[in-house]
C-alpha cells in the first residue's frame, strides 16, 4: 500500500536549536497534516496544509506543503523542553477519506 | 479539544476471548476511525465509518470488525483475540464532508494486552 516517508527517524538536540524533519510521498497529495504525539496520549494536530507551495505557522513552528506536492516539511524554532514527543506527517490523496501516517520523528531535547 | 472519549484505558484479556473497545464523540462528526499504534508501524488504519451503519475496511482490518449504530459510538471489537493485537488503539473523528480536507482528531488511546 500507500506509504509515507518521514525523516530522520529520530534527533537528539540541544535546547534552543532548530529542528527540521520532513516526509516524501510516491502520490500526489492534496492535503498535509503535520501531529504531535506526547507519550500516553493520542497525537494532537499542529498544523493543516491544503495547498501545494502553502508556508504555514503555528507558534515556533512551521510547516510547508512541497510544490511537487509529494513532500512536506516541518521546523521547530528554538527548541523548549515541552518539544520532545513523536511528530508525524499525514498525508490525504485528491477526495480520499483517509489520511497515511508516516513513520514518525522522534524528538529528544539534551539538557 | 474535540469530545472524544475511549472505553476502556487499559484492559488485559486472554487469547481466544472476545473484546470489544468503545469510540464515543460529541461532536456529531460523520466520520470515525479505528487505528492501532506499534513500535516501529506508526499508525494503521484498521476499520473506518463514514456515517450509521456504513463502515469501510482499513490497511490491516484482518481479526477486527465494527459497528456503528449511532452516530456518535464507534465499536471495534476482536472476534478472538491473538497476542498480535496487543497494541495501542486510537480512535480519530473528523469534520469533513466526502471530498473535503480530512483533519482528524484522536482520542485518549486504549492499551490492550492480549496474554
């Protein structure tokens, strides 16, 4: 089936610096979604894309929708201790109603 | 947050046995679905239900059924269950219309142990 490749798999960094991950697709999608997963509970949704060039922010965060529209990718600014968890990147074909999950960055903050 | 709980939390069942995890949404939202969560899977869509008594099968639906009766409960049960299906299994509901962007929002998750 469909997949999503989303890396790195994991980083380790220090507080205060940048992170960037990202996720490539072989479909053409039509929306992006980018989630936060803190251990023991269910992902949380960031941040939403819905077209193909679209930059969009949330906070230090910010996501953009790959003009090939088989990529996108996702930078934290100025990492903070509550920055560590799992993020996944989703990605939802032209009038599917289901979204893929890629495999998902873990993000690991040394003090 | 959306209203989105799961029933139960956590649960530990023999092999063979039968269980059933409950989805329930406040939200009226026409479309739910069922993953399970694995070390090194991510998230896979078992079974999904875009409105009463219509549901779809997902990636890895094999072992699993659901129903949907009411709009806002969800229910995925293991006919007989495998230590396999000992996972993490969330639930997601989504605003969207068919064709629409398909934001979902996930529930608290339920830990299965199957022994």
């Amino acid at each position: 089936g469909q997949q999503l490749n989303q890396s790195p798999q994991s980083m380790f960094i220090q507080e205060g610096e940048d992170v960037s991950m990202n996720c490539t697709s072989s479909s053409i999608f039509n929306t992006w979604l980018w989630y936060k997963q803190d251990p023991g509970e269910g992902p949380v949704l960031l941040i939403a894309l819905y077209k193909a060039g679209e930059l969009t922010s949330n906070g230090r965060l910010t996501a953009q929708f790959g003009i090939t529209r088989k990529d996108s990718f996702l930078n934290i600014s100025a990492s903070i201790p509550s920055d560590v968890g799992i993020y996944f990147c989703a990605g939802q074909e032209y009038r599917d109603d289901k979204i893929i999950f890629g495999k998902g960055t873990r993000l690991h903050i040394l003090p | 947050d959306a209203g989105i709980t799961q029933s139960p939390r956590h649960k530990v069942t023999e092999t063979g046995t039968p269980v059933t995890l409950r989805c329930h949404q406040t939200e009226n939202h026409r479309y739910m679905y069922w993953y399970r969560q694995d070390p090194g899977h991510g998230l896979r869509l078992i079974h999904y239900s875009y409105g009463v008594k219509d549901t779809d099968k997902g990636e890895v639906s094999d072992g699993y059924s659901v129903s949907r009766s009411k709009t806002e409960d969800f229910l995925l049960t293991l006919e007989s269950a495998t230590s396999s299906q000992t996972s993490v299994y969330f639930c997601a509901i989504s605003p969207s219309e068919p064709g629409e962007p398909n934001e979902q929002f996930f529930g608290p998750g339920t830990r299965l142990t199957v022994l």
